[in-house]
C-alpha cells in the first residue's frame, strides 16, 4: 500500500549516516562547501556569511553583502552545498543551469563530489529565517558532472518568512530543469507547525519514488525520482534589501544523511 500525507516516515536506515553533523566542535567539516554555486559567480560574492552559535550554524544576509551576481540584483544569498563542478571559464557548463540569461562560468571550480548519492535519506533540522523578504532553503539538485541531463531538482521546503506562523505554508516537489527524464511536479502545502521553531524536515529518494515529511510525518509524496547524483543544499536567500534588521538569518543545528545508492 502506497504512503499517503500525514502518514509515519519509513525509519532510518539501520546503519550510521554518511554525515551527522550537529555543528558541535565549533568547525565547519569538510562536506560542507561555504559557496552558493560559485562557478557562476566571484568569491567575494558566492561565499556565505556564517558563525556558531549555542543553538547552531547561523547562515546570515548581511547588511555590506553583495548580491550572488550583479545581474541578480537584489538577491543575496548565503548558503551551504556537499559538491562543485564546472566547466572552463566562459562556458556554460556547470551545476545547476537555472537562469535563462545566459549563466557563464567565471570562477571554474573542480568536480568534488563530498556528498552527491543517486539514492539516499536526508534529515536537516533547522529554524527558517522569519526576516523580512527572505526564503529558507532545502534541496538537492543533480551535479550535471557525468551528463549535462543530470540537472533534476528535489526541493524539500521553500520557507517564506511571511508563510510562518502556528500553521506555515511551504513548498516542496520536483523541478524537471533541463532533465527530459523528470516531469516538474511542485506543490504548496501547509504544516501544522511555526518553521520559525526548529523543526526537522526529511527527504527520501530512489526507485522511481520521493517521499517528503516534517517532524516524523510525511507532507508529500512523488512518483518520480532522480537517478543521479544529488548534491544537498541548505541555504537563506534575501529577494530585496533594505527591509527589517541585519543580519537576518537561518540556524541550522543538525544534518543527517545515508546514501542507499547500493540498495
């Protein structure tokens, strides 16, 4: 019998995760790349602003940072991801072709893939930004290393600031991307939680199917799955500047996750 909303998550996987990382030790470990898609930008503006804290990893939008890319603006974002891959400068080759405006290579960065399973299970707890203008991020998208098609895009929760509230409205699903594969498929839905408390939101794919929950129960489920590699992504973007205080931020205070690539 198929899974339905509102239904118990499957349990973990009887095996120690791949990455279990409460952001603890006070040092960021080496899965974790600081940079939002960095081959497409420049350091300066692809790196996060991010500091520990007693609760967590606080990923944040300062008030000096610069948008990812000039032609973005205003969007700035600071953000956490498990691999790189890129093409020479100038090309087009990379992870994550988003943009229709003709994303370019300027910093080339190598293919390191930290944590990129075609299968697996991932747990993230974190507190969503409730700044204004910004959006909490989960997902994991295919790296394009092996195959420019390898671009699908599993989109645990987008979190609004202005959706939270003691019942939050969020978005999850798949998005297609240039992957002919896949067929988009996003939904939005309401939890019946605030996600600006710190909630532990989960991901399940492989075999045709993703399964989506929060706090033990799923939210949504797809039948459809990428058979790639899937690198993770965790992140807060500010869509405008100059709204509300600085720094304005997310927590993010554990990350567990298991590959079942072999399964």
């Amino acid at each position: 019998m198929a899974l339905q909303p509102g239904d118990p998550l499957p349990p973990a996987p009887h095996v120690a995760p791949d990455i279990d990382d409460d952001f603890s030790r006070g040092v960021l470990s080496d899965v974790w790349v600081p940079h939002y898609l960095p081959h497409w930008t420049t350091p300066g503006r692809s790196g996060a602003r991010w500091g520990f804290t007693p609760t967590g990893l606080e990923l944040r939008i300062d008030e000096d940072q610069l948008d990812w890319r000039p032609e973005d603006a205003p969007l700035r974002v600071s953000n956490l991801q498990t691999a790189t891959f890129s093409g020479p400068v100038g090309s087009a080759v990379g992870t994550h072709r988003h943009r229709p405006d003709g994303l370019v290579v300027r910093t080339p960065t190598p293919t390191h893939l930290r944590y990129a399973p075609r299968a697996g299970r991932v747990d993230v707890t974190l507190r969503a930004s409730a700044d204004p203008d910004c959006m909490t991020a989960i997902w994991l998208v295919g790296t394009e290393h092996d195959d420019a098609r390898d671009s699908g895009e599993i989109c645990v929760a987008e979190i609004d600031a202005d959706a939270l509230g003691a019942r939050t409205s969020i978005r999850c699903g798949i998005k297609a991307h240039h992957d002919d594969r896949l067929t988009t498929d996003m939904m939005t839905t309401t939890i019946p939680y605030d996600a600006g408390e710190f909630l532990t939101w989960t991901v399940v794919w492989g075999g045709g199917v993703t399964t989506v929950g929060c706090e033990g129960i799923i939210i949504a489920e797809f039948d459809q799955s990428p058979n790639y590699a899937q690198m993770l992504l965790i992140d807060i973007f500010e869509m405008s500047r100059g709204t509300g205080n600085y720094p304005k931020s997310t927590t993010l205070r554990r990350v567990k996750a298991w590959s079942t690539d072999s399964q």
